[in-house]
C-alpha cells in the first residue's frame, strides 16, 4: 500500500477546517465521514484501504478536532487524532508514523506523514 500518499490524504483533510476560520456558522464538514476507497483511482485496487473513516468536530477556543482511522488490505488499523487552530498555526497530532516539517516558505498544509 503506497502509505505516504494516503497519509499525505489524511493530512489535506485534517486541515480542511483552517478554510473556515472566519465562519460564523457551523461547518458543514462536522460529522462522520467515510472514504469511498473505490473511488481512489490514483492508486491501483491492491494498493487501496480497505477503508478510511474521517470525524471532524469543533472544538473549544475556536479549534478543530480532526480524528481518522484507516484500515488496510491486511485489516492493520491507523488512527490520527489532531485539534488545530483555525488560523492555520501548526499544532500537534498523534499518527503512528513520523511527521516531517514543512520546508521554509510553506504553508502547514505542506506537512506530510510517513506511515
């Protein structure tokens, strides 16, 4: 399974919530998610999750909770759990792999994961 890409995903996605940050309403994004995996033709069908499961929630102080699991071909299961700011400031997240920095210049939402 290529893990890099999909971790590279997962991060996109736990970020969604920086777009929002002015919004006064509730986002639309908050709830349980799932990935229709079979629709990731980047990657050939061995290669897929078997599934993706993404929860967003708000949280207190103008933060966002983002919580995914995802559940390869061989049923081993990832879980990431990351509560960000809404103005973009890095933050922390747990994930079984290594997080490398962004390169000078880049935005957050250049952080990639390595599983």
């Amino acid at each position: 399974m290529n893990r890099t890409g999909l971790a590279l995903l997962v991060i996109v996605l736990s970020s969604a919530g920086a777009a929002l940050a002015g919004a006064p309403v509730r986002s639309p994004l908050v709830g349980h998610w799932v990935l229709q995996v079979d629709k990731l033709t980047m990657m050939p069908p061995e290669a897929r999750p078997k599934r993706v499961d993404l929860e967003f929630a708000e949280a207190a102080d103008g933060r966002w909770n983002s919580r995914v699991q995802i559940v390869d071909q061989a049923d081993h299961e990832l879980h990431s759990e990351s509560t960000l700011s809404l103005d973009g400031t890095p933050g922390m997240g747990s994930s079984p792999g290594r997080v490398s920095r962004p390169r000078r210049g880049s935005t957050p939402s250049a952080w990639t994961a390595r599983l």
